[in-house]
C-alpha cells in the first residue's frame, strides 16, 4: 500500500512539474509569451497549456509593434511593417500526411490522458478510509464470510463517487470482490462527520441484493 502512495505521488508531480520547463521552452521556440506557463501552477494544466503549444503554429514578433504574425507572412497584419526577407518562410499548406499525424496525436494524447486520470482515480478510491472499512467489514462479517468463503480481496476498478468538504463527507460506489469461491459486486453507502467515516449501507449483489449493513 506505501509503495501505491508513493508511486502514486510520483505519477501527480511528473505530470504536473515535466509539462512546465517544457512548455516554457516550447513558448520560447513558438513566439509566444512563456508567462502562458502560469497556468502550470494548477495541476494538469500545465500539461493541457503544454499540449496547446505543441499545435499550434510558429509565430514572429514585428519589430514594430509586437504583433504575433504567421511565418509566411509578408507585411504585419496589425501595423503593415513589412518584414525582412530572412524571416519570411515559404507558405505550404499542410499536408495529408501531416494532418493524419496531428490527429493520430491527439487521439492517443486523449487516451493516455484518460488512462492516467482512471488509474488516479482507482488509486484515490483504494486508499480511500471508506474503501479500507467496507472491505474490512466484509471480511468480519459472517454472512459474507458464508457466501465469498475467506479472504475477500478487491478485484477490477472501483466506480461512484467519494466527495470531503472539511471534516464531513459522502461516498456512493461500487466494487467487484472475490473470494476463494465466486466475485460478486458490491455496494457501498458512506457518510463522514466530524472527520470520522462510517458506513451507512453495504449491499452485496450474488443472485439477490443481500444486507450486510443498512442503518
Ligand atoms: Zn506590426
């Protein structure tokens, strides 16, 4: 379980500390402004900002009056300065090629980011005091003893919602556990006063919904 913590602390800072000095130089290379960085301040957003300015285009700066402008661009849109003729790239349209890349990007950008927000989530839940108690329950109880025999343990991910403001909160999920003879899902209803959980329904779905706890 420490180890889950840790890893899991590992996985919080890289996607929230990497993105920065990236995005920084990216900004740099991209004409814009770094400060747009700030945003890394807040978790994943520095990653979303990074993200951002990985597609979008290069831009020059007139020297003029500062206005971000196209590569290709002859004169500068906001003051007419024409530019000098280094710093004008040839215009090409962007390809099929390309445009199939930049896509194939950001779909599996999308997907990665979904897998790691699960796994976080999935995290959060198991390590969560509720989670603990209502397996812990389950593991003392008789009737759920008869039907699961022994070592109840989690299987597969945890779904619903756990939510703290101060020292109370409320917990609405669903788990799958196994023991050493079938995997049944189960329920669980919690409730947190005076920073102190405590389980106000748990339900086990086998053929039936059977009670093992319902105050
Ligand atoms: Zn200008």
């Amino acid at each position: 379980m420490e180890t889950t913590i840790i890893l899991m602390l590992l996985f919080i800072l890289t996607i929230w500390i990497v993105p920065i000095p990236l995005g920084i130089k990216k900004a740099k290379q991209k004409g814009f402004s770094p400060h747009w960085m700030w945003f890394g301040i807040f978790p994943l957003y520095g990653l979303l900002v990074f993200l951002i300015l990985c597609f979008v285009p290069k831009m020059k700066k007139c020297a003029n009056c500062g206005e971000k402008n196209k590569l290709y661009a002859k004169t500068c849109q906001r003051c007419n300065n024409a530019f000098e003729e280094s710093t004008i790239i040839e215009y090409k349209p962007e390809t099929k090629k390309h445009r199939i890349i930049k896509i194939t990007s950001i779909i599996v950008a999308v997907f990665v980011f979904s897998i790691m927000m699960i796994v976080l989530l999935d995290g959060t839940f198991k390590n969560s005091e509720i989670y603990k108690m209502a397996l812990e329950t389950l593991n003392n109880n008789a009737q759920a003893q008869m039907i699961l025999n022994k070592e109840i343990k989690s299987s597969g991910s945890v779904t619903g919602s756990i939510s703290t403001s101060g020292s109370s909160g409320n917990a609405d999920f669903s788990f799958s556990v196994t023991g050493s003879t079938r995997k049944v899902k189960v329920y669980v209803i919690g409730i947190k006063e005076f920073d102190k959980w405590r389980l106000m329904k748990l339900y086990i779905q086998d053929k039936e919904l059977i009670k093992i706890i319902d105050e």
